[in-house]
C-alpha cells in the first residue's frame, strides 16, 4: 500500500471537520450533532471537509451560501439535510446531496461523503461563485503602482477604510464589517453591520438574514401555548432544554467545548416521559453552571443593560436586570404551585446567564409538580425569551432594539458575550419582518 | 564558508519545497471567491488595512524603559559578595525611586488601557 493511501485512509478514520450553516429550524438540530463523537464541528469553512446546510435556506442568502461554500478548502463535498422530508425548498446550492432521516442518518450520510472525497474517489464540489475579482489593484503607474493615497490605486477593489473619530479623540480609521448570517460567534442567521475601530465597536446594525424562510421551523409547544391550552409539564420542560441548549451554544463561544457537550447531552436528554434520573441529572448540570466560578471572569460586567434601559425587553433579560416581571405569576395554574420568578440585580451578561440556568433548574421541579395542569389561555404565555402573544411582535424583537446600544463601545470580544448574552432568535426578526407585509 | 553556502541553498530548498507541499495538500485556494476573508457569508466591504490606536503603546514603552533599568544589576551582582550589605541597601533605594515611577505611572492611569 502505498503512502498516500496508507494517509487517506488514517485522515477518512479521524471525526470528520464539518462545517454547519443551519437555516430555518436548523439551530437547535445543528446543536445537537455537536454530540456526534464521528463529527468535529469547526468554526470556519477553512477547516472542514463537508458543509452541512441544516434545515431550509431560501434563495436570498444564494449568494452568501455559495461564498461560505466556496471557502472550503479542497476535497469538499456539501449536503443538506430535510428536517421536513420534501416540504421545504432546496437550498440554492446546485451540489448540495440531499439527506433525509434522523441525526444518525445525517452523521452516516458526513462519514460517508468524507470517506469518499479522501479515498473513494468522489470528486470534489467546484467552485460556486465566479472567478472574477472585484475589481483589479490598478494604481497609475506602468506596474499598477502609485495613485492617491497611502497604497495607490484600490486594492482589489476594495476602498479604504474612512476615518471617524475614535474615544481617546483621535481621527482614525474605522472598519466597516458586515458578519454572518453563518459566523460561528453570532447566533446563526442573524446579519450583523459593525464599525470598529481597531477591536472597538462603534456601531452596529442587526438584521435577520435574507434565507431565513418564516414560518419554515414546526411550531413548538410555546407557540401552541399562545392559541390552546398546553400542560404546564411540557412547556416547563421544553423552557429547561432551551436554557441548556442556549448555555450549551455560549459555552461553546467561550472555547469550553468538552464542557458544552456535557451540557448538551443533559439537554436533549429533557424530553417529555424522560426518566425522572436524567432530569435529576439535567437540573444538577444546571444548578452546576449558574453557579460556577470560572464563568465569572469572561462574563461579569459584560453588557451592563439597567432597568432603565429595558424599553420593551421583558423575559430573563429583564429580570436579570432586577426587574420582577414574568406571564407565568398572572396564570392561576401556575399559582396554585407557588410559582415565583428568578431575578437577579447586576444586568450583565453573568446575571442574565444565572437567571437562564436558574430558570431551568424551576423549570424542571415545576414540571416535576405540575401533574397534568394545564395552562390558561386568557393568559400571555411565557416563551424562553419573553412573553409573546398572538398577532404580537416577538421577543427577539424588543431584544434586537436593546443590542445596538449595549454593545457600542465593548471590545469586540465582550460585545459577541454581550449578544449571546440576549439569546436573540433571528428567525423571529424575520418572522416579523415578513407581518406587516401579509397583512398589507 | 562553501558549508555555509550549502546549508543556505539546502535550507531554502527544503522551505520552497514545504510551500509547495502545503498547498498541493491542502489544496491552495484558486479562484476569487475562494481566496476572501470568511466574514461568515458576505464580503468584505473595505480594505482590512486600517490605523488604529494601539492603547498599550504606552505601556510597552515604560516596559522598555523599567527592562533597561535592570542592566545596572549585572555589575552589581558581580561587586555584590565584596562589597557586602552596602550594596544591597544602595540597590534597594534605586529600587525604591523606581517604585516610586510605576506608582506614579498607575496613578496617571497609563496601565489601564483595555
């Protein structure tokens, strides 16, 4: 055998690097193929053999998808897995392979077009975007060199940056960046316009991405809360798995991945009928973490948000800025168990990750006591981030109007704690993005 | 002088060929698309050259500066065993008045600059 054989075959062996771009409904599955011990999730395209495109991607982000695509290095190979067996639309990509099934399913199907890009001579997919640069590096002189400016001419196109004035006074450059929607460090699908001047934030716009198809995710039980009455067990267990799959994804931000596995794998064990030891297991995980002291450093006074600031943020947000305000308290179902929300004072990034992981803890004794009460519908129902009536604007929405003004001025580093820190849902931006238009 | 000649022509040999061999195996990025900074799907906007104000620069210079102050134990660690307790009171008053500067540097602030 020879040596490039002998290397294929150790290379097709070893966890397969893949590289997830989850679009509508994609978040929380993508999450959970972080528990695959044959998947290695890496956090840039660079790395990664196989792209993985997780739930519905419409043809607005065609362009961006092809640039990620693009960006594999090769052999590469991309699939896309139906979470919804035919009822959505493909995604815009032309050599994505189509997967249908449970995550095993998925996980065969990534081993496989591994093992075939590096040994089984399956061809690599090519380029998507046009070979054409934006423009040629062009200054006046006979070699291109020389013009206006401190290079001369336009470096591929691509202007300088201006220059604005920066906090100590001075008049520097500002770079104009505009991340996502499938940057690891920001919650998948949401577009984010920043200005920085070196790794200081100076302003920022946030916009659900075009390929989010609203509408596209089924509707979970908090949606079913808002039109039926639902039993308190369910929905308190489904606000646990929330919580713990949004402390997985920030644990994961922080670089603490073995960590997050163990957190992930306490979350999807929080299921309806679950065996009363794991959800023991899942609420001594989180009681764990809310009160862990490693957690403090990177995020202690992180994303300051005081009362005052709130507008029309409610939820864990605002009630890790003191404010004790929760739909459950108005249920008399919820009442009747003693329900009493979790606050914290300090309104940094910690106190809003303690009132999260609080929550989940209540959550899972609440569904432990609930029996088979179930809860009013004259009510507002509670949801994970907020409550959220029918017809009403969501969570993520309020939330997304607090975010620019808390995160101008952080370092880059602290403003991506301080957004993740909000558990925004970008598919609820676009999801009321798209409203006004029905009903015009 | 004719092995030092060698060893150059060896050594930029063996790095022209490790160039060659990391982008055949990894599979050098060839068309535009391929070769721009992953900002996560869009592209980039503007140059990434860009001035920006390094805020420990300050601080890299009194690290400069106190770093320099410590050649002057050389020579006195060698008189040190003759000379005796003397010196080391001489040493620890010229520590003193440079204690007294990094004091002062931390009350002006110039420590801080995250």
């Amino acid at each position: 055998m020879g040596l490039r054989a002998a290397l294929s075959r150790l290379a097709a062996a070893a966890p397969v690097p893949v590289f997830l771009a989850p679009g509508a409904g994609g978040r929380s599955p993508a999450q959970r193929l972080r528990l695959s011990p044959y998947l290695e999730v890496v956090d840039s395209p660079r790395r990664a053999t196989v792209m993985l495109v997780v739930g519905a991607v419409a043809a607005g982000a065609a362009e961006e998808l092809h640039r990620v695509h693009d960006q594999l290095p090769h052999p590469r190979a991309v699939l896309w897995w139906d979470m919804e067996t035919g009822a959505t639309a493909p995604p815009p990509l032309p050599t994505a392979e189509r997967v249908v099934g449970d995550e095993a399913a998925v996980v065969g199907a990534v081993v496989a077009a591994h093992r075939g890009l590096l040994s089984a001579g399956r061809p690599s997919s090519p380029p998507l975007l046009a070979d054409v640069e934006p423009n040629d590096w062009r200054g006046v002189g006979p070699f291109g060199q020389g013009g206006k400016g401190m290079t001369g001419g336009t470096p591929y196109g691509r202007p300088l940056p201006t220059r604005a004035p920066d906090r100590d006074g001075l008049e520097l450059d500002q770079l104009v960046l505009t991340l996502g929607p499938w940057l690891p460090m920001l919650p998948a699908g949401l577009v984010v316009e920043v200005k920085l001047q070196g790794d200081v934030v100076q302003e920022v716009t946030l916009a659900p991405s075009p390929g989010l198809v609203p509408g596209a995710a089924p509707a979970d039980v908090f949606e079913r809360a808002r039109v039926e009455p639902v039993p308190i067990a369910e929905l308190e267990l489904a606000r646990a798995r929330h919580h713990l799959l949004w402390a997985g994804e920030v644990l994961v931000l922080l670089g603490l991945v073995a960590e997050s596995r163990r957190v992930l794998r306490a979350a999807v064990a929080v299921v309806p009928g679950a065996a009363a030891a794991e959800l023991a297991h899942a609420a001594r995980t989180a009681g764990a973490l809310a009160s862990a002291r490693r957690l403090r450093h990177p995020m202690a006074r992180v994303g300051l948000v005081g009362a005052d600031r709130l507008g029309e943020v409610a939820g864990p947000t605002a009630r890790a800025s003191g404010v004790v305000t929760d739909a459950r308290t108005d249920d008399p179902a919820y009442r009747s168990l003693g329900f009493e929300a979790v606050t914290e004072e300090a309104g940094d990034a910690l106190a809003r990750w303690r009132v999260r992981l609080g929550e989940a803890v209540r959550s899972l004794e609440l569904a432990a006591e609930a029996g088979d009460r179930l809860t009013s519908v004259d009510c507002t129902p509670e949801g994970p981030r907020g409550p959220w009536r029918a017809g009403g604007p969501s969570p993520s929405t309020a939330l997304a109007h607090l975010a620019p003004g808390l995160l101008v001025g952080l370092e880059w580093g602290d403003a991506v704690v301080a957004l993740a820190s909000l558990d925004l849902e970008p598919a609820e931006l676009a999801a009321d993005a798209a409203r006004p238009a029905e009903s015009t | 002088m004719l092995g030092a000649v060698l060893a150059i022509f060896l050594i930029a040999l063996a790095g022209g060929l490790a160039i060659r061999a990391g982008a055949s195996i990894a599979g050098a990025a060839s068309t535009a698309g391929e070769r721009v900074p992953m900002l996560g799907g869009c592209a980039p906007g503007t140059h990434a050259w860009s001035r920006f104000h390094a805020r420990w620069y300050p601080m890299a210079l009194l690290f400069l500066a106190f770093d320099m102050e410590m050649v002057f134990m050389y020579p006195w660690a060698v008189v040190f065993v003759s000379e005796g307790p003397l010196a080391l009171m001489e040493m620890l008053m010229f520590i003193a008045i440079l204690v007294v500067g990094i004091l002062y540097t931390w009350r002006e602030r110039a420590l801080e600059w995250a």
